[in-house]
C-alpha cells in the first residue's frame, strides 16, 4: 500500500499585490504578504482590498494565502488587531503569521495560526510545545542543519515545518535581535530593523589594537538552498521559504521561477511528495539566480558550520560575474569573458582596499565598454553585473503563464448539446445550449475541436476535447463560443466554491512551556502574552525590551562568530587568538559592542558598551 503523499510547498513572498500576482503566476504553491499593520516588515503593509482581490486570484489554482501579523503588540493594540483577524478570515485568508502569543488570547476566528521564525524555533521542545498549543504550521531558524530539522520532524510528524531556501540572512536568530531597538529606537520585533548588521565597523582589540578596519563585519551573504532541496524534503521540510517582502516583482519572478523549476524535477522522480496546489507553469524566460539581487550565496549551516557565510566587503549586491577588466583606455574599457552586454547594464567592482564600486555602461562595441563615467578600475581587476538591462527589460514583460487542465466534452440532448468541462481537480461543470438540430454541410468535429479549445486569457488549457454526438450536426461559430464561454464561467465558479479553506478552532490548552521563567528573550510585550505563558506554567516574566529596556544585556544572539571567520576558534582551529580579548565592534560613530563566545552553544553575543 503507497504511503500517503506528503503535499510540498513553495513559499513565495509578496510586496504589494502585484508582486503577489505574478508569485502565483510563477508556480508559489502559497504566497505570503503583509497584512495592513502588524507585519514584521513595516514598509510592506496592504489594504484589506488588495489582499482580498489576491486571495480571489490565488484560490483559483489552489494557491495559499498567509498574512503576517508577527510584530509584538502593545496592549492598546490589541483590539485592532483582533477585528483586523477578523476582517482577514472574512475576504477568504488561508492563515496567519504570527509572533506574539497574545494573539491566542483574543476571540479569534477559526484561522489557522503559523508560528513565525520570530518565535525562535530551533529545537525539538519549542516546535513541540508550538504544535500542541495548535500552531498548524512552525517557521524554523534559519540556522539549523539538515539534522537538527530531521530530529524535529521525527519528535513532531504531523507538524509541518517551514524552512528558509532563499534570501537575505538575519546574523541574529529572528525574534532575539534588540541592537536597532537599543541604537536607534526601532525594533525589529516590532517591523521596523535599521539594518545594524549591515554598517561597516572596525574591529578592536582588549589594548586598543585594530584587528579590521571598515569592514560590514556582521553582514552575510544571502541564502541559496536550491542545491538541496530534496534533502530538506528528505529531512521534513513541507514548505519551502523565499525570502523577500521588501523586492521587486522583477525578484520575486526570477526566483520563484528558478525554485519551481528545481522542486518540479525532484517531485517528477520523488512519488511520496506531491504539489500542494493546481496548475502548469510556463516560462517565457529561463530563470537565472546571478540576475536578481544577492550579495553572495551561501548554504549557511545545513551542513554544520563553514567559512563561507560572510560578506565583509559589502553589504550590496554585487550580482553576476561577467569577466575581468583587460584592459583600460581613454574613454573605454575591454574586458575578457564570454558574457554579452548590453547598453544601459549596471556593472561593479570590488577595489585593492575591498570597497564596491559602480558604473553604468552607456555603449557596447563588442567586449568593448563605454562607460558614462570612466571607473578608476585596473585590469585583471573581476567585474560584476548587478544591473542586467536586457534581462530587467525580459522581467518587465509577461514572463509566464500558469493554465489549469481541463477536458472538455460535447454531446447532445434532447434539447440541443450540452459541454461538460472536467478540471484537473475533478470539478466537473455541464452547460447546456438548448437548439433544433441540423446537419452540416461539411464535416464538422476538428472545427468543434478548434472552437472549443480557444480558451484565451481564461486560467484553462485544453488537454482533450471530444465530440461525441451521433451525427455531423452544425453549431453556428457565435453559440459555440458562447457556450464555451458560459461552461469556463460556470467552472471558474465551481473552483471558487470547492476550494478547501482549512477551519482552525483556537482551544486553551495547559501543556508546559519548557522554561520556568522567561527573560526579555521572551518578547512578553502585553498582558494577553503574559496571561498566555503564565497558563502554560511560567513563573517568573519578565517585559520585553520594547517595554523595559534592561541594562548590560546581549542585543545580538549569533551563529556567525568572528573569531571563527578569523580563523581563531579553540573548537574547530584549535588556535588561540593573537590578539588580547574582549574583541570590540565599533561603528562610524565611535560606538562600541563588546563580543563574547558561547563556546558551548557556539554562538556569539553582542553587546553594548556604555
């Protein structure tokens, strides 16, 4: 007897409602978005209108809509966000993103809850407790291997897990990270992250010494799981996460585009998974990683710790490389490499001193540029393309098409013929156009065929279509049509209706939380919150750092550890460091962090220094 499919989803991220649009369009399996406020990125909120008329498009292939509502909330706030729930349950929302536990504590409608990776999902005992309150689906840290996401799913098998596959890196695990709030009054935990991990620093010693100088020290390269998706499948990963509710549309094609086309070919081989929504994709351009923003690609940590996560020369994109710099004239540049280039194309380089630099090339001849302004750039220096023209120019267009299966049968009745139109999800429609019949003069069935099977900018594509009537009869072209058109309208609502929206009843459970006491680790922000903890056996609660601010505490909780990128880590090097510690991070302002080494849970902390 087969083993029950397990349904696999790509998890495709949305700006705004366009960008929503054309993830579906380009094979999102679910695609999350911003709810009008409350979302953990603060500059991508949208209107209740706007996620409705995606939510109407999306259920036609089956696709899933999540809307995150995973800020901390102040007590004056709840009440908005429970009508603002309410209002998403009614346009149609498949699930909500959440953060703060408060939300469990309102009158909830029967939504489905998501446990977001601000909830700092990294072990057995959290996603455990998690999946028995009745979160449905559980966001894991960014920075777990392949085995500690497998040892998960073996404790909570009925749990789907959603993993990160791509985008930019947090260096502190989500939902622990306090340095924007402590700097700068804005709270990550609450959307609004200035980007601390992305400023250059220099890096000190205990005597003063510098060990680097102007350097983005706390920022990575961007995540690229696409080599190894099928061993995240393997571990227990069902729904694999694009990361990217601040891009453009131009990124949310390409990429989406690129993971459907590698997830397509494992579930071709792999029988035991299956896709978790409807429809065919089409591209009208071949995907490419190298076009859209990244600063480098990494695996991060699915296979233990490794050198290659960092990105300390820059924070921007460098985006493809197309060759090195051959040579360097008066008004121009040659360079050496088989890439073509095109006027307008955006190119870069990294200086002897590790700083970016960009120019845009206003004229091709060849593997010769022109260059708007001449770069001081030397040759055999590497160049990048972060801005291809031809390609934006390719993203600006329609670059896909996503149909649904249908068969389509004719047959007559006693009053005219009536089509019947089966999707590939089973929804059937029958539609009957009521005429005296007469037989036609030539024969008729391939022009039926043809007629019935122009189904246009309609979500359908015709994988049959048979005629089986008992004689030639003649159909005027105009009622065919018609008819055609009555059966994809009838059908289109008949998927409407037969969408399977997931009922979630919220229910109080008493289960332990694995800690007695929580610090502002905690993210308690409100008293639903605390009243949430307190009923899961909590003692001792302290506010969250948005609330009361303690003193001398880590801002930051890092996988990343410099003394490891250094080459100076006792574990694995087994190498004492030259220089004397506390290593200190200091900003352009003068400001001071003092790093400390976990060596047993292998992290570093952050903290600032009066």
């Amino acid at each position: 007897m087969m083993k029950e499919q397990r349904p696999i989803e790509l998890l495709a991220p949305a700006r705004n409602l366009e960008c929503g649009r054309e993830a579906v369009l380009h094979g999102a399996d679910a695609v999350y978005i911003g709810a009008p406020r409350f979302g953990a990125r603060a500059a991508a909120g949208n209107s209740l209108e706007d996620i409705a008329e995606l939510v109407a498009f999306a259920h036609v292939y089956n696709v899933r809509i999540y809307v995150t509502v995973n800020t901390l909330l102040k007590e004056e706030e709840l009440k908005e966000t429970e009508e603002m729930i309410w209002q998403l349950y009614r346009i149609g929302v498949d699930a909500l993103i959440v953060q703060d536990m408060g939300i469990t504590r309102l009158n909830l409608p029967p939504i489905p809850l998501h446990a977001s990776t601000q909830t700092d999902n990294r072990n057995v005992e959290k996603v455990r407790f998690l999946a028995e309150a009745g979160f449905r689906q559980v966001v894991l840290a960014r920075e777990l291997s392949l085995e500690e996401i497998s040892r998960i799913h073996r404790a909570c098998p009925d749990t789907p897990l959603e993993v990160f596959v791509h985008g930019a890196l947090c260096v502190s695990y989500s939902g622990q990270c306090y340095v924007s709030q402590a700097c700068f009054g804005r709270s990550a935990n609450r959307g609004e992250c200035a980007q601390f991990c992305r400023l250059a620093f220099d890096l000190t010693d205990a005597d003063g010494k510098t060990i680097a100088r102007g350097k983005h020290l706390l920022s990575l390269k961007d995540m690229n799981q696409s080599d190894h998706l099928e061993a995240l499948l393997d571990a227990g990963a069902s729904s694999l996460k694009i990361e990217g509710r601040l891009k453009d549309v131009a990124y949310v094609k390409n990429v989406t585009a690129y993971y459907r086309q590698r997830l397509d070919a494992i579930l071709k081989r792999r029988k035991e998974y299956r896709r978790a929504s409807s429809g065919s994709v089409r591209f009208l351009f071949r995907p490419q990683l190298d076009k859209s923003f990244s600063r480098g690609f990494t695996d991060y940590f699915i296979h233990g710790r490794n050198p290659g996560i960092f990105s300390f020369d820059t924070p921007k994109s460098l985006g493809e490389a197309v060759g090195t710099v051959k040579e360097v004239r008066g008004n121009y540049l040659t360079v050496a490499g088989i890439q073509s280039f095109s006027n307008g194309d955006g190119l870069c380089y990294l200086d002897a001193q590790g700083k970016l630099h960009g120019f845009r090339v206003n004229r091709v001849e060849s593997n010769r540029l022109y260059p708007q302004e001449m770069p001081r750039v030397a040759p055999k220096t590497p160049l990048y393309r972060n801005f291809d023209q031809e390609f934006d120019r390719l993203m600006q267009k329609k670059s896909a098409e996503r149909k649904l299966a249908v068969d389509l049968e004719l047959t007559e009745n006693a009053f005219g013929f009536t089509l019947t139109a089966t999707d590939e999800d089973d929804n059937q429609v029958c539609v009957t156009l009521e005429r005296a019949k007469e037989p036609a003069r030539t024969p008729q069935e391939e022009n039926l065929k043809t007629q019935l099977g122009k189904l246009g900018n309609t979500p359908f594509e015709a994988s049959d279509i048979r005629i089986s009537c008992s004689d030639n009869w003649f159909i005027p072209l105009s009622e065919l049509s018609d008819l055609r058109r009555r059966t994809i309208e009838r059908l289109l609502q008949a998927r409407r209706i037969n969408y399977r929206q997931e009922r979630a009843e919220w229910s109080e459970t008493r289960h332990p939380f694995p800690q007695k006491e929580l610090t502002y680790l905690g993210n308690v922000m409100n008293t639903a919150a605390e009243a949430f903890y307190r009923q899961h056996g909590v003692e001792r609660i302290e506010p969250a750092f948005e609330r009361v601010a303690p003193p001398a505490v880590a801002l930051m909780f890092c996988k990343h550890c410099l003394r490891y990128s250094m080459g100076w880590c006792p574990i694995h090097h087994k190498v004492r460091p030259p220089y004397r510690e506390p290593f200190f991070l200091v900003s352009g302002d003068g400001k001071r962090f003092r790093l400390q080494f976990d060596c047993k849970a292998c992290q570093m902390k952050v903290y600032a220094e009066k």
